[in-house]
C-alpha cells in the first residue's frame, strides 16, 4: 500500500515540493488556505517556473476548511505553513495523522517541539528547509533553486521517532538533497543563525538580496546579526553544526561561522532577483516571520544573557513596517545601526 502524504500549505514551497512528490508518482495531497490558488491549481495545475524550464503537473488539492472532511488518515504530513502559524496547524492534522504517521515541519524559525506538542514525540521529525521560491498570482510558482540546488536535513527529536528518519529523507529526496542528522535543533539553530543575517536584513531595506549584500555596510551588518544569533545558541548550548550541505572543516573556526555560511548561502542557493520571505509577505500586506527568527535570538538572548542589539534593532525597524510606520527601504540602514549603537 502506497504511502499517503499531504502537504500543509501549499504556498510557493509548499507547492512546488508537492509537486515534485506528485511528478514521483507519490501520493500526495496538498492542503492550502488560499482559496484562489487552490481553484487555481484545481483548474490548471501548480505552474512551477524553475530557472531552465516551466513544469505544470496536475495535483489534487484541498481546501483547508475541507480537512474537516478527511476520513483516510496521512502517514506523512509536510507542514510549510508560517512559523506563527504552527501550533494550531498541527493541531488541526492531528486527527487525520496515522497513529503511527509522521509530521514534518519544513519551516522557518523553532517550530519543532510546538508540533511535538501537538502530536507527540513519536510522530514528530524535525527539519531544516533550504528552498528559495517566490508566488504572487495563484498557481504559479518561481522556483529559483531546482530540486538539485534545494536541502533538507531531517532528524528525531527523542527517541520515540529515532530510526525513522529515512523514511522522510526518501520522499523529500524527490524535491532536493536530503541530510539525516543526529541533533537536528542545533541544525535549526544553525538555519535560524543564517535566517537572523538575511530575511529581515535585507527585506527592511525592501531590496533583493544580493543587491542587499552589496550596498556598502550591510554585510557587517547581516553578519553582526548573524554572530549574535551563534552566540546566543551556543548560551543555549547548540554546537555548531554544517548545514546546506558544508561540511565540518568549513565551521572549524567559530569567528568565521558566520561569514562562511552567508558565503555559502550566497553562492549556492541566492539568484539575481530573489527576495525573502519577509519581503514577499510585506509586499502582500502580511505580518513576517520576524518575530520567530530575530525575536527569538532576542528572547532566548535576554533568557540566557547574551546581548542582542542588532536583532533588536531589526526587530523593532520590522514591527514598525508591519504597523504602516515605515516602507522597506534602504534608508532604513541607518535607523537600523542607530537602533543597534553601532
């Protein structure tokens, strides 16, 4: 019997992981919020522009309302809803997961122990997601990294889950590289050190992010964001951990962590004209993620003692774009330093 999988909101990443699923001939179904997409994709299929070709795969999608509906339970469920969004998401799969089905968590920020809460130790693998997409018009996507420039690491949380990691790696290594490790919240933190020096960085000044990197001062900047967010995680007790598919010789010096994975990132996964995130959502009036990557560096930094002032001065420059005081700009560098005393 086929593996049943859905996808939990299927945004632009979302979307185009169930359609690589979909095109592996796996069982998939995807679950969304937004209505139009989802007639969108019920009329025409998810359109996946990706940088040398455009894939349209037929995929059959829900409403969210429609998970009310469900009677056959999941045995995966791939969760790529907001972070903010988390808890009440895996609550409300959490009665059509198999009593023995896993649900992933391939988000942002540190979602991994409130679905743990949500559906228990045993059926909760934890992720890390290195996918660059953006969707502005209903069922069509722009996949700007293909499944062989995407990453994913995958590991338990407890022993409950441990040894069934492989069964999460063979599916989503139809969508991209997949890593199985051993201490997947300090991979976490490692994703939410390299979240903390890019998605808020570069969307406050509202521009893409390789043109973000090179306006004079901004690395320093994204970088000093980045060492804070190290620190505070190895406060917490994180080791340093490679991700993206570094290996350990390249993170063997601490004082240059950050600088190489930004590198890295760079390198391998940013293309000319992509923007994060946090962008996309201001863009579309929505509230971001800042509050899940910088403000947890922020929280966990005053929890344990270590002094965050960029992150707080990025979070405080992101509320107030979300609150109409302020549009993504560059001149918003400045205040962002002035914020930090820098």
């Amino acid at each position: 019997m086929s593996t049943k999988i859905a996808v939990l909101g299927a945004g632009a990443n979302g979307a185009a992981i169930g359609a690589d699923l979909t095109r592996a001939g796996l069982d998939v179904t995807l679950i969304e919020q937004w209505p139009a997409h989802v007639e969108a994709m019920r009329a025409n299929g998810i359109r996946v522009e990706l940088p040398d070709e455009v894939q349209t795969t037929q995929v059959r999608v829900l409403h969210l309302c429609q998970v009310a509906e469900l009677r056959e339970p999941f045995d995966l469920i791939l969760m790529l809803v907001k972070a903010y969004d988390s808890p009440w998401a895996a609550r409300l799969v959490e009665p059509v997961l198999a009593s023995d089905g896993l649900l992933l968590g391939l988000q942002n920020g540190m979602s991994a122990h409130a679905i743990s809460d949500a559906v228990g130790p045993g059926r909760t693998l934890g992720t890390v997601i290195e996918v660059s997409s953006t969707m502005y018009d209903p069922g069509i996507v722009i996949r700007h990294t293909p499944p062989e420039r995407s990453w994913f690491a995958v590991g338990a949380l407890s022993s409950d889950a441990a040894g069934r990691e492989e069964e999460a790696a063979a599916v989503l290594r139809h969508s991209g590289r997949v890593e199985v490790v051993d201490d997947i919240l300090a991979a976490k933190w490692m994703k939410l050190v390299s979240n903390a020096s890019v998605l808020v960085p570069t969307a406050a000044l509202g521009l893409p992010m390789l043109d973000a990197l090179q306006t004079p001062g901004m690395r320093e900047l994204m970088v000093a964001a980045g060492q804070e967010a190290l620190d505070v995680g190895g406060a917490l007790g994180h080791p340093v951990l490679p991700i993206f598919g570094l290996k350990e010789d390249d993170i063997a010096v601490r004082e240059t962590v950050v600088e190489t994975m930004l590198d890295f990132l760079y390198a391998g996964f940013v293309r000319p004209g992509a923007t994060t995130t946090v962008l996309q959502d201001w863009r579309k009036g929505r509230r971001s993620e800042a509050g899940d990557l910088n403000g947890t560096v922020v929280a966990e930094g005053s929890r344990v003692g270590v002094a965050t002032p960029v992150n707080a001065a990025l979070l405080e420059v992101a509320r107030q774009i979300e609150a109409g005081e302020l549009e993504p700009d560059p001149a918003n560098q400045a205040l962002i330093e002035q914020l930090a005393g820098r």
